[in-house]
C-alpha cells in the first residue's frame, strides 16, 4: 500500500465573491519527497491552488488535505502549527527591504524558535552556503541581481528545513543562467532535505528537467497531467500547444467576452 500523500486536493472548487469560478473540481496529489509542477497560462488558477493549500483561502467544495489534516475546519491556532512546516518562495522573493539578506534568511528562525544567536548564525550561513550567497550576508537586497535575490529568498523559505516547499513562479524574469541554477536548487534542496515541493511555473523546459511529475491547468480545471517524458510526448491538444509554445490551438488569447460589434455598438 502506497503512503497517503503529502499534499491531496479532492473535487476542490473555489469562488470569489462574484461567484464566477476559479476552480472547478480540481483533484491532484503531491507525494513525500517529490517535486510537482502545476504548469498553465496566467490566470489558469494555478497561485489560487497554492493559496488553498497554504491556508491562505478556503475551498468553496471539496477537500484539501495536508499532512494528513483536512483545511476546511482547522482554526487559526491549528493553521499556524501545520505552516511551519511549510516554506514559500514568493514569485519575486519578496525579501524584506531593510534588512541585510543574513537577516533576511534568519527572520524566521527568530520568530518561530527560541534557538540561540550563535546556533542561529551557524544555520543562516548553512543555508545561504547552499544557495552559494554566503558571501552576499551582510548585503542588502537592492544590492543584489535579481537571480541573487532569488537565492536568498529560497535560502529564507528552507530556513527551518519545511516539509513542504512552494514556489510561485520561480524562473520569472531570471537570465539564463540564474533560471538554470535556481532549477538545480530546487532540485538539490528537494532531494538534500526529503522535502515535497510544489512549482507553479509557465516555464516548461526548464521545469521538466527538474520536476517528477506534471498537472496541467487550465480555466480553473485539470486538464492533463503526467510524467515529464509522459507530457513531452502528449498528444492532447492543450499539453502539445503549451509545451511547444504554438500559437494556435485550444487556449484561447482573448477572455471571454460578448460578440466585438455589439460591444462596439452598445456605446453609441
């Protein structure tokens, strides 16, 4: 018998106030120790899956589970418990402005530990060596590239050495070579700490390298999913036109909207 996964969404549906639906039966798994990507165009509802499984939002239906405890009831108390075994790595790393990056990267270990500075000074610098900015402690944020910033965003988000890692858009407006050693990073620290990561991307060469297994969203819906050699391959219609980066096919340029003459003509 497999074991429970680590991250499971069932049949999970979910609404802003609007009603107009952001997802809509949504069911995938994230296995212990695995790298996943949810791969889709912007606005596909790929962020709004990583919000749920933070706790961020509540799922309108259905059920999203991690570590085995079910969100749709747990209280606040019981949330914060379950988040600090979750670390994320926001779509522009989102570090702090006035702190140094040591400070940056040791933030977390001050606020949820009562460890000692000296222990603390040991693991920051433990954990920007991994990210290969150990040299980079003492400087601050807009002094730093943006794949630098990157790193020491992903040093911060495994600081306490999470269970559970995601990431929001991580190759966004890296170089070439910044994309390729965030990749290996993400990889690395994966398999180094035994942690389950989740990567929300639109960026399909670099993730299928790294990543084990692939859901494909769109319009708020699971429309593919599979191995990276499994997608590579795929004849579906959406997985083809994403992967080879076509501009015809199934997914659709324009938002849906009425027919273009008689919006044109509603405002004479």
């Amino acid at each position: 018998m497999s074991p429970a996964p680590l991250v499971e969404l069932i049949d999970v549906t979910f609404a802003y106030d609007d009603d107009r639906p952001v997802l809509s039966g949504v069911s995938l798994r994230v296995p212990r120790g695995k790298v996943v990507a949810i791969m889709g165009g912007s606005g596909s509802g790929k962020t709004t899956i990583l919000r749920l499984i933070g706790g961020a939002l509540r799922a309108s239906g259905g059920d999203v589970r991690v570590f085995g405890t079910s969100l749709n009831d747990v209280g606040t108390s019981e949330l914060y418990r379950l988040r600090r075994s979750m670390g994320m790595l926001f779509q522009f790393g989102a570090l702090f402005t006035d702190l140094t990056v040591f400070d940056n990267v040791a933030f977390p270990m001050r606020e949820r530990t009562k460890l000692p500075e000296p222990i603390i000074r040991q693991l920051v610098l433990m954990k920007l060596h991994a990210v290969g900015l150990r040299g980079a402690a003492e400087l601050m944020p807009q002094q730093l590239s943006g794949g630098m910033a990157r790193r020491v965003a992903l040093a911060r988000g495994v600081a306490l050495d999470p269970q559970l890692m995601m990431y929001d858009e991580p190759f966004t407006g890296l170089d070439p070579i910044s994309l390729a050693v965030t990749g290996q990073l993400i990889r690395q620290l994966n398999d180094a700490l035994g942690t389950s990561s989740i990567v929300v991307t639109h960026d399909v060469h670099e993730s299928l390298q790294i990543v084990d297994y692939v859901y494909f969203v769109s319009e708020g819906r699971i429309v593919a999913e599979g191995t990276p050699d499994e997608v590579r391959s795929s004849a579906i219609p959406f997985v083809h036109q994403f992967v080879h980066a076509e501009a015809d096919g199934p997914v659709r340029f324009h938002y849906p909207a009425r027919d273009y003459r008689q919006d044109l003509l509603a405002g004479q």
